[in-house]
C-alpha cells in the first residue's frame, strides 16, 4: 500500500505543478528556473509545448546520471 501511496502523491504533485505552469506563468509570460525555466523558453521563443521542452531538456541529464551516478537510480 505504501506504493500507491507514492504514486498518488506523485500525481497529485506533478498535476499542481501542471496547472501552476499553464495558468499562471504561461499567461503572465514568467519565467521559472531550472529545467522548467528552460522549456518556459523554449515555448516562448520557439513556440514548443513546455512540457516537451522539458522533457527534451532533462534527456541530457538522464543520459549523464545514468552513465556517471547510477546511485541516484
């Protein structure tokens, strides 16, 4: 049970962060650090959906931690 648990906290979560982007930075065109901050960029200027611009950022990372702190996995 302490698996789902988990899991809904992380949904829960990762929804209010959804709703925080889209109805309240985007609009506002603010911006935000890190890699949300990044892919607010890129939607601003390029016109790429935010969450992709996330997502297309953060590969980079993934690739290094996987390869160079497999303990953070």
């Amino acid at each position: 049970m302490k698996i789902m648990e988990r899991m809904a906290a992380i949904i829960a979560g990762s929804m209010l962060v959804g709703v925080g982007i889209n109805f309240f930075l985007i609009p506002y065109h603010l911006l935000d650090g890190g890699m949300i901050g990044i892919g607010l960029i890129f939607h601003y200027y390029i016109g790429l959906p935010t969450g992709l611009g996330v997502i297309l950022s953060s590969i980079p990372l993934y690739i290094y931690a996987w390869y160079f702190e497999k303990n953070y996995f």
